[in-house]
C-alpha cells in the first residue's frame, strides 16, 4: 500500500517523485546517434551539391542522383539529360528541380518528423522523459503546419524516383555501346532502395488501400497493400539506408570523375 507521505498535497494516487525520469538505461543514446547522423548527412550533401564538379563521368554515362537531372547552363556536356535552362550561378543547385521536393519528401516523412523531434528539438528526446519545452502546439502553426504537405510531396518523390530510375538504366549505354561495371551495381543498388523507401512511404499505403471498405472486391489493391504493407514496417529502416546509399553512389562517381581510381569494368 502506498503511504500518504509520497503523494503531494491534493493528488491522488500519485507518488510525489523530484527527479525528470526514472530510467535508468541510455535513453539518451539513440537521439544522439541521430544527431550525428543526419548532421553527417548534411553536411556532406551540402559541400557536394555546391561544389558543382565531379558528378558525371562521360565515359560511363555516370551521373550522380545529387546532381540529377543537370538543368543550369553550367552542367558539363553530356550531363543534361531534360535541358540546361537555369543560370549558372553558385547559389543555384544543378539539380534545382529536384533537390528542394526531395528534402521537403523526407522533412515531411513521418519517420523523419520523430526523429529530428526528438533528437534536435527534444521533444521529447525519448519515452517518459519530459518534453524540452514548457509548452506543446503541435502541428498547427506555421512552418509545421505544412507538414500536412507530406502526400503531395509523395507524388513528386516518385517522379524524381522514376528519374533516377532513367539515370541508371542510361548508364548501362556508354559512348562505347552496352557496358557494365560496378558504378551500374551501385546506381542500381541505389534507386531500388529509393523506390523502396518511396512506396513504403505511410501516404502510399493509404493512397493504395487506405480508403477501401471491402478488400475483398479489389484483389490486386488488396496485393498491392500487402507488400506496401511489409515495407511500410521498414520505413525506418530504409530512411537511414536510402541516406547511406545516396552517400556511397554520389562519391563513387565523385571519386571516379575525379580520377582518384577507375570504374571495375565487367562488360566493356
């Protein structure tokens, strides 16, 4: 039986306990963890995408998906797949038109949104430890308010998927005619995972099945929701191995751009 001394005056039942959290083990690891990771990320993607050199390899029609697709009149020739008509100036991705939806597909994500929730902005930082902040508004006022955008963002991701999906797939035809090498493993690797995480998105598997009443009646949507289903439960998953991906393709065509070593080549 609970002594009355425990409890503070007027509560009922309830133990009267000064410290913020009882836990006891490292909750404080994984937010950290996650810190440096994005942190990493961004940082890494950010000196890439402006440093606005080493993204295409001519001679095996290597094009990194960070630069994907080349639209400013300063792409190197052969890299602009969709036209070149934006200026070149520094501040301007090459890949303006595909890079701010694509950071706004995973800022809006819903895996994405708990975890810089509680790792950047400690809110809160793990289960029953208190919210960093005094008061919760939720997501109802601006800039939070747009992560109701997140469906839409959805569509465009797939587009710029289907982009990559291009990119790869051109890859496999160099000046010299069909060629084959580990940078098409790699390209490959790398959009599939991308289409992975893409419709394992919670969006996609509400726009497939979240609205039919009898499953019963739709047999290839009720398939469709199934698999999107099994991914879904890996979204998490996919989110850090889509960033690792991401990472690895584009320095491995920076690296071979930049003649730090050759492509291992297995057909031409």
């Amino acid at each position: 039986m609970t002594s009355t001394a425990t409890r503070p005056r007027g509560a009922r039942g309830r133990a009267a306990i000064a410290a913020k959290t009882l836990r006891t083990d490292r909750w404080w690891f994984a937010p950290l963890i996650t810190v440096v990771g994005l942190s990493a990320w961004v940082i890494y993607a950010t000196v890439r995408v402006f440093m606005h050199k080493w993204y295409w390899v001519d001679a095996y029609h290597y094009l990194t998906p960070f630069y994907s697709p080349c639209v400013t009149d300063r792409c190197v020739e052969g890299s602009s797949h969709f036209g070149s008509f934006l200026p070149g100036w520094w501040i301007i991705p090459d890949a303006a038109l595909t890079l701010p939806f694509l950071l706004l597909f995973r800022l809006t994500c819903y895996y994405y949104r708990k975890a810089y929730y509680r790792s950047f902005w400690l809110s809160p930082p793990a289960c029953a430890v208190p919210d960093g902040h005094q008061a919760y508004g939720g997501e109802t006022r601006f800039p939070l308010l747009g992560q109701n955008l997140h469906r839409y963002f959805f569509y465009l991701a797939a587009i710029i998927s289907l982009i990559n999906t291009y990119d790869a797939i051109y890859a496999f035809h160099s000046p010299k005619g069909f060629g084959f090498g580990l940078g098409n493993v790699i390209l490959l690797v790398n959009v599939v995972m991308l289409w992975a995480y893409t419709i394992s998105c919670h969006s996609c598997r509400h726009i497939i099945g979240g609205r039919l009443k009898h499953f019963s009646k739709h047999p290839l949507r009720y398939r469709a929701w199934t698999g999107v289903s099994w991914l879904n439960v890996r979204h998490m998953q996919l989110a850090w191995i889509t960033l690792g991906t991401l990472a690895l393709t584009d320095f491995y065509v920076m690296a071979v751009a930049a003649g730090w070593f050759n492509d291992l080549r297995f057909i031409n």
